[in-house]
C-alpha cells in the first residue's frame, strides 16, 4: 500500500516504538501551541523536557507542525489511541503533564481551559478529581471558564474592544453601501445583457423556425417519395401473392387429381402383380416361392438390422418390411 495514503500523523504512529507515548506528545504539544507569550524554542524545549522518558523514538519537529496546523483528524486520533491504551494511573499521569505544560507561566489560556477539560473527559477523570488535581499543581483553584460571547469578557481582556466593534460596524456599512451600488450597477448591467441576450434570442428563434419550416418541407417531400415507393412496393407484393396464389391451386389440382388416380381402385390382377414385384416374384409362382421369397426378403429388410443406424434408415427398413409383410399375407390369402 502506498504511503501517500496516510496522513503525517499516520506515519508517525506506524514509525513509532510506543503508539501511546506518540499520541500523548501530540495532545501535550497541543496544549503547548496554546500558552500565550511562549516561543517556539521554550514550547520545544519544555515538551522535550516533559516527554524525556517517552518511547516513541521521533523527532518533536513534526508532532509540533502537526500541533500548529490544528490538525482535528489527528488530534482526534490521538485521543482515541489514548483512550483506548492508558489505564488509569497512566490517565492521571498525562493529565499531570498537561496541566503542568499549561500553567508553567501560572496564567491558564482560554483555549488552554477548555482543552485541559476535554483532556479529563477523555481520560475518565472526575471533575472533582480535575479540581483537586489543578489546585495541587498550581496553588490555584480551578475557576469556571470565562465565556467569550459576552461584553464583560473583551472590556477586560480588550478594552478596545467596543470602539474596534463601532469602527468595524461602520466600516461594514460602508462596504454594504459600496456593495449596494455594486449592485445596483451589475443589475443594470445584467438588463442590458439581458436584453441583448433577448435580441440574440428572438433572432435565433426565427432562424430555427425558417430552418424548421425547410427541415418540413424536406421532409414532406422524402414521406411522399417514401409513400409512393411502398404504394409501388405494395402493388409488387400483391402480384407476387397472387401469382403464388395461382401457383398453389394449380398445385393442388395437380395433387387433387393425383390423389384421386391413387385412389381409383385397382383391379386384383395388378394388385397381385404388384406384390409378386413386392417380393421379387413373377407371375406363376407357388406359395414355397412366396414363402422362400419372403423369408428372404424379411431377412434382408428386418428394421432389427438397422438398430445402430439414423432415426431415418430404422424407419425407412420399418416401412419396407411393412409392405414385404402386407404383399405377403396379401399373395397367402388369394392364391
């Protein structure tokens, strides 16, 4: 499998000695990127320092690229590993470390309040536990989140947070104006290309229809030559079918008249000919001679002979022997 498939982070656990010990440095480098007024040298130096009994067996470079991207996938990832991996004293032990590499400054940052709190939900700490925890680390009790969305947190951490929002309302009305007359001009100009657009379109309809009317026309004249030749087709094939019409009742008086010359009856004479002939006898021959000839014959033209020939040959010996048979007990009855 190509390893484009998998992402930085990805990699890095399937390079990694201990999985766990990779996922943990990512959630405290997290942290880390969080703490305000910090150098990127002091947050190197400060994981390097917490994780140097770590197993994972990489360099910090990437996890901390990963850390700054806020990269949510992987750091998603890693606190499924986590949870998955660490037993308890382990949970406690990272919770430990996160809170340390948090409050080395004794100042917790908003976001770094919340993340230590997401922290103690994935491992199953308690938020009793969490308290406690915070106040023997810091000497501080762990105090509510300050929420954002509220005016008596920016007249704190920003006093000029009000006069910024005035000036960016009114920079806002001004854009809208700006935006308005844009606008306002774009529709015009879109009526006018519109009404171009009409123009363009009516005299491409009257083209269409010209062409169509043409197209019609032409097609008007291709259905009657069409129309003519199967009229003409037509006529063709009702003379053909009365010819064969013609050809059939000539054929059936042929085979009427045929039938009937069968048919005729023939005289006891011929038919006593025809089987002496049957069995290969001439007028004057006695019954040993038509009992030798047949037994002859019967020998000869017994359908048993033809068992490993066609369906064809076994019948066609099936209708010889049958007028052997007949010419026989016909001679045996009237001679």
């Amino acid at each position: 499998m190509s390893i484009a498939r998998f992402s930085p982070f990805e990699l890095l656990l399937l390079k990694s000695r201990s999985q766990v010990d990779t996922a943990t440095l990512l959630l405290l480098a997290w942290v880390l990127v969080h703490r305000q007024q910090v150098s990127e040298g002091q947050r190197r130096r400060r994981l390097a320092q917490v994780t140097a009994q770590f197993r994972h067996g990489h360099e910090l470079g990437p996890v901390m690229s990963i850390a700054h991207s806020q990269d949510l996938q992987a750091i998603q990832l890693a606190a499924e590993v986590v949870r998955k991996e660490c037993s308890n004293e382990r949970s406690l032990s990272i919770l430990y470390q996160a809170i340390t590499v948090a409050t080395d400054d004794g100042e917790l940052s908003l976001n770094n309040h919340y993340i230590l709190g997401f922290l103690a939900d994935l491992l199953n700490v308690t938020p009793a536990t969490f308290s406690t925890l915070f106040h023997e680390l810091t000497g501080k009790p762990l105090q509510s989140a300050e929420d954002p969305s509220r005016d008596a947190y920016w007249q704190v951490h920003d006093p000029e947070y009000h006069a910024r929002k005035a000036r960016d309302a009114q920079a806002a009305e001004q854009k809208a104006k700006e935006a308005e007359e844009r606008q306002r001009a774009n529709k015009e100009q879109q009526q006018q290309r519109q009404q171009h657009r009409q123009r363009q379109q009516e005299e491409a309809h009257r083209e269409k229809a010209r062409q169509q009317q043409a197209k019609q026309e032409q097609n008007k004249r291709e259905q009657d030559k069409r129309e003519q030749d199967k009229q003409q087709e037509r006529r063709k094939r009702q003379e053909q079918a009365q010819q064969r019409q013609r050809w059939q009742q000539e054929q059936k008086r042929q085979e009427e008249a045929r039938r009937q010359q069968r048919e005729r009856p023939s005289s006891p004479a011929d038919r006593h000919t025809r089987a002496l002939a049957v069995l290969g006898l001439t007028p004057g021959a006695n019954r040993a001679d038509i009992r030798r000839a047949y037994r002859r014959m019967a020998q000869l033209h017994h359908p048993d002979r033809f068992y490993s020939g066609s369906e064809h040959q076994v019948a066609l010996a099936s209708t010889r022997f049958q007028r052997i048979k007949s010419a026989y007990d016909y001679l045996m009855q009237n001679l």
